[in-house]
C-alpha cells in the first residue's frame, strides 16, 4: 500500500483505537485529555495529584467544578488549548461545558454521549465535521454555540427534539442545505443564529419575524423577507452524507468491502492530487519568498530585510516543517486579517534593534499596521516547542499588555506580529532629547505609565504564578504607549526561546543581584527589575548597567548612567535630600509626599534579597494607594515650556 494510503488507515485506526479506550474515570480522562491539549503542562498547571488529593475534584483543578465527586462543569475558555475533545466523552454526569476560544479540533459528535449537559459553548475553536443526529439525546440541552468553526453539513431536523433549548448559535461555520422548518418548532428557542454560512432556499416568515433578517446575513443563496431571492431553483449543497448515499444507491449492487475500497482510493488520489499540487505551488511560492527578502537596511520604509534566507532547503526540516507550512502565519484570533505575503509586500520601517531580533513597522495594503518582530538565534527551538511557546505568550489577554497577534515559524525565519503602538516607549519619554527644548513628562503621566506597566506585569506574575513564568526583560523601553497613552508590557515570553542562562546574559532587563550566581530568571528578579524602573522614572537617570535600545532620534545623556539603588540608597544613607528626584518633578508643588511613597516602593522592591521583595500584585496595589490627581505647576515653572500631560503624552515619540 503507497504511503498516503497507509496514512489514512493509520489515521482512521488512531481513532478508533480512542474512541475506545476512552477512560471511565473522570480524574483519568481529565488528565488524558491535558496531556494532549496542554503539552507542556503551562496553562493547566495545577492540574496534579498530591498524596492528599485523590481526584480532580478534590484538588480543585482549575475550571473543573463537581458535585458528589463527579465533574458536572469544565470551564477552559480562552487558554489556547490543543487537540481533540474526544477524550471527554466519558464525563457523563457534565453539565457545563465551556472551551470556547481555544484551538481544539476534530468532530463534535462526542459530546452526544454527555447526556447530561445543559451548556455547550464551544465558539472560536476548530472544530470540524457534521452535527450528528444523535444531537437530539441531549434532552436537557439549553445553550448551544458552536460558532466560528469550521463545521459542514446541513442543520438536523433532530433539533426540534431539544424543547429546552433557549439559544442556537450556529454562525460562521460552513453548514449548507435548507434551513429546516422544525425549527420553527422548538417552543423556547429565544436566540438564534445562522449568519454567514452556506445555507440556501427560502427562510420561513415565523423564522424571520422572530428573529429577523440579522440572524440569515452572509448565506448568498438564501432569500426571504429583505434578503433577495433568485428566480432560480435553488439547489442544496450536498454533504457528505448526500455523497455517501449517491454512491450506494448507484451502487447498490456492491459489497460493503468494495464500497469501503472505492472510498479509500478515493481518498488516496485525493491526498496524492493535494500533496503534488501543494509542492508545486510552495516550491514556487519559496522562489517568491526569496527574492522578496533581500539584505537588510536601514533605510526608513524599506521592505524586510534578510538576515539569513527563507526556507533555504528545498526539501523539509529536520524538525518536521514542510513546506506548506511554512507559507502560513499562525494567528490567536478565530478571524484571519492577512497572509504572510500580504505581510512580505508591505512598506516596513525598521523601529529598532534588540537582544533578539529587529523590529519592524509594517503598514499593509488594508491599513492595517503591526509591529513585526524578526528573531534571530533562537533557532535551537524546535518547531514543537516554539508554537507552545507562543501558545503561553498569546493567551494574555489584558489592557496593559502588548498583545501577540500571531507568529511564523519556518527553520531559518521567525516573526512574531504585534499590535503596533503608536507612541514610543517609556524610555524614550524620560530620556529623549534632554537639555534645553524639551518637553519634560509631568508627574501624573509618569506614575499613570508606571502603574500601568506595574499591572501588565502583575497579570504575567498571576497567570504563570504555578508554573512561575517570568517576563525576564523588564526595562523601560520595553513599556510602550498605545494610541491612548496606556502603558503596555512588552517582549514577554521571549526568554522561553533561550537557554537560561543565555536568557539571563542577553535579556535579563535590569538585573537583580542574585542573577549573577544562580544565571536564572525568575518573577522575583522581575520585581527587582520594575524598582530599578520606578527609580528610572523618579531619578530621570538612566541605569549605567542595562544599556537599551533608543530610537535613533533620541538621544540619551550617557553622564546620567549610573547604578541607580546604589547610588539612591548613597543619598538616602545619611539624611533625605531632594536630589535624588528629576528636576523636571522639581518643578510641580505639593507632590513631595507621593514622591516619597514612590520611593519606598521602589526602594522595596530593590531589596537584595529575593524573598524580601513584594510581589507584582501586591506592588501594582501600592502604586494605586498613591493617590495623584494632577500635576500642580510650581511658581517658578516657565510657562513657555510646556509640562507634558497625559494627552500630550498619546501624541509623543
């Protein structure tokens, strides 16, 4: 049997071989099931026994809510979870079901066997395959969402079973046919939606007048009311079972083995057409890729450079990356805004360069503008691992937070896409252009931006607290402004990419003390790291020792480097004086108190021993005690040079 073949029998035989030994218990198929949705035990960490834990249940695993000691509800949305939900088709007794927002895949068909549930909310996954008849065994069914997936087939008639259902959500999906009319028969359906599918035919006047023509929109081959019909005979789209059918009833006088060998090598010449046409089509778009990433410069709008080539073999890496592959960014939303070619062809603007990579501004053809960061030496990261990876970093979801777009992966080329911030770093506004001229940043934004930064960073600490994932790269030019003026984290995650000890020597922020013996990361070191930044912010001295990457129209004054907690705790030793703070603060009256409160927390944070210093949390809520309503300007202030407010600060850099 030829390979493709094999494959598919392999694959079918995987299957079934699940589908079987699918666990009883339900400790056993939570656990199974993280093992392949979570591989690298980040985001369900507590999932674990103890010598004192006998069950999911009574180690209170986190989204897992049970009653009698069976799990009766699995909330897990928004975590990036892999895989097939296979695996719980044995959690009889589940009444609540919430995965939505993940990266699940395969049929829905298991949940049929839950029997029990009473929500479903699977939304945002990608999930496949038809919705089996056996839906109608849910009889104590009351929510259901399976949008934005990629489910086919027709809508079951099985439905009007459901009398309890109150919502139907079944948009943005692939689902063809008629809209069935025992819909129209569920007594308390109160919210239904059937947008941009490819249903067709006429929708029934009941369906409409209940829930009007928004919930029809983006199927071209349906009509009624507002939407126009064709004077065409409107044919269904046929499904997969409509296939099935065809060909028994042509050939009916077929055994069953045939007709499971006719199947089979149609499937096999169907893998053999895909494979030789997407060879041919990623063989010539590798040629593209090539001679669209030329040598790297620093000419302002200039289209990416090329530090090393694109997909440099012809044939597949070592790591399992083939070529189709490689031709795709990988995005955390459900809804795809571009290609990578859409993002090859765009005018770009090199931002600047750091320990891991250039950064580039990338205006598309659509509008849209990201930040483009292209790594280098991180090849040691396997394909496997760098997607989960990315998986840790892309699921923060938080305001002060640079959020992860998506990210590509091919052996000699790496990107990850950003929102892009339109107004510069933190650093940039403390140190830009010192002297005479410039606009100082008053005291309200700076301790607006800190607590922002100070929040971003509690997030990271409290989401990874478990599995004590660090930033690792705290620094100000690494908390950027967005369009608002909010301050926002940026670069987590990208010290996974490294050995530890390379990530401590490359990134490494402003380093704590303990760092130079143990050649580790850790949140601990972070909070050293933000008191060095809230020393930065209230000094307006930059730390001698974290040299950090400007954008080249600032111009830092290198005589203000110095070691700030050093330096801080020198004048501090024998009695308070007032030139420790910028004498840009200098300027403002009646804020010597919250300068002050500033101080002890930074001085706190900066303490030399680790399990001395506060967490992030209970950092970002000292900073929230301080209380600042605005920046009052002293007597002596001139007039003509401006303070910089926090809606001048949405404009600067």
């Amino acid at each position: 049997m030829d390979l493709p073949g094999l494959s598919l029998l392999l694959t079918l035989s995987l299957s079934l071989s699940i589908t079987i030994s699918l666990p009883s218990d339900d400790t056993a198929a939570l656990s199974l099931f993280r093992s392949l949705a979570d591989t690298h035990a980040l985001l369900l960490s507590n999932w674990t026994l103890t010598s004192s834990t006998s069950s999911a249940c009574s180690a209170a695993w986190r989204g897992v809510n049970c009653t009698n000691n069976r799990v009766t509800a699995l909330k897990l949305p928004s975590l990036n979870l892999r895989g097939s939900i296979s695996l719980l088709a044995s959690l009889d007794q589940l009444r609540f079901l919430d995965l939505s927002d993940n990266r699940l895949n395969g049929s829905i068909s298991v949940i049929t066997n839950c029997t029990n549930l009473k929500h479903i909310y699977l939304a945002s996954n990608d999930l496949s395959g038809e919705i089996p008849k056996e839906i109608s065994s849910l009889r104590r069914l009351v929510r259901l969402d399976l949008s934005d997936n990629n489910i086919i087939g027709s809508i079951p008639t099985e439905f009007s079973s459901l009398k309890r259902l109150l919502t139907l959500r079944l948009d943005n999906n692939e689902l063809s046919g008629l809209i069935p009319h025992s819909l129209e028969s569920i007594p308390q359906l109160e919210h239904l939606n059937l947008s941009n599918n490819l249903l067709n035919g006429r929708i029934s006047e009941k369906l409409l007048k209940k829930f009007g023509t928004e919930s029809f929109f983006g199927n071209e081959a349906l009509c009624g009311a507002t939407l126009n019909c064709s004077n065409q005979t409107v044919r269904s789209f046929p499904t997969s079972s409509d296939i099935s059918d065809d060909i028994y009833s042509k050939r009916r006088g077929l055994s069953s083995g045939a007709i499971v060998g006719i199947v089979i090598a149609n499937a096999v010449i169907l893998l053999v057409v895909i494979s030789f046409v997407a060879a041919y089509f990623c063989g010539r778009y590798s040629k593209d890729l090539n001679s669209r990433l030329g040598s790297e410069s620093g000419k302002r709008r200039s289209s990416y450079g090329s530090e090393k080539k694109v997909f440099a073999n012809s044939g597949g890496d070592s790591d399992g990356t083939n070529a189709t592959d490689k031709s795709k960014l990988v995005f955390f939303d459900r809804k795809r805004q571009f290609e990578l070619e859409d993002l090859l062809k765009a005018s770009a603007e090199m931002l600047g360069k750091g320990s891991l990579g250039t950064v580039y501004k990338a205006v598309l053809d659509e509008g849209i503008t990201v930040a483009v960061k292209r790594l280098k030496d991180a090849n040691p990261c396997g394909r496997k691992e760098f997607e989960q990876y990315m998986d840790v970093i892309g699921k923060i979801r938080h305001p002060n937070f640079v959020r992860l777009k998506a990210f590509y992966y091919a052996k000699e080329e790496k990107l990850l896409v950003y929102d892009y911030l339109p107004n510069g770093s933190l650093h940039s506004l403390l140190h830009g252009n010192r002297g005479p001229g410039r606009i100082p940043l008053d005291w309200t934004t700076r301790i607006s931006l800190v607590l922002g930064a100070a929040r971003g960073l509690a997030c990271v600490h409290e989401e990874y607290e478990t599995a004590r994932i660090p930033h690792g790269n705290v620094k100000s030019s690494n908390v950027l402004l967005d369009k608002n003026g909010v301050a926002c984290i940026a670069d987590f995650g990208l010290a996974l990419l490294l050995n530890p000890v390379h990530a401590t020597a490359r990134l490494g922020g402003y380093r704590a003390p303990e760092q130079v013996q143990l050649k580790r990361l850790s949140q601990k070191a972070d909070v050293y790291s933000f008191g060095v930044l809230l020393l930065e912010v209230l000094t307006g001295k930059a730390p001698s020792r974290y040299p950090s990457p400007t954008p080249r129209h600032s111009l830092v004054d290198e005589e203000q480097a110095v070691d700030l907690p050093l330096w801080v705790r020198s004048v501090v030793k024998d009695e308070w004086t007032a030139e420790v703070f910028d004498k840009e603060l200098l300027r403002y009256k009646n804020i010597e108190k919250e300068l002050v409160a500033m101080l002890h927390v930074a001085m706190v944070c900066v303490v030399p021993h680790p399990e001395n210093r506060p967490t992030m949390p209970e950092v970002a809520k000292m900073i929230e005690e301080i209380r600042v309503e605005d920046s009052p300007l002293g007597e002596d202030y001139d007039e003509s040079r401006d303070s910089l407010s926090a809606s001048a600060a949405t404009t600067e850099g």
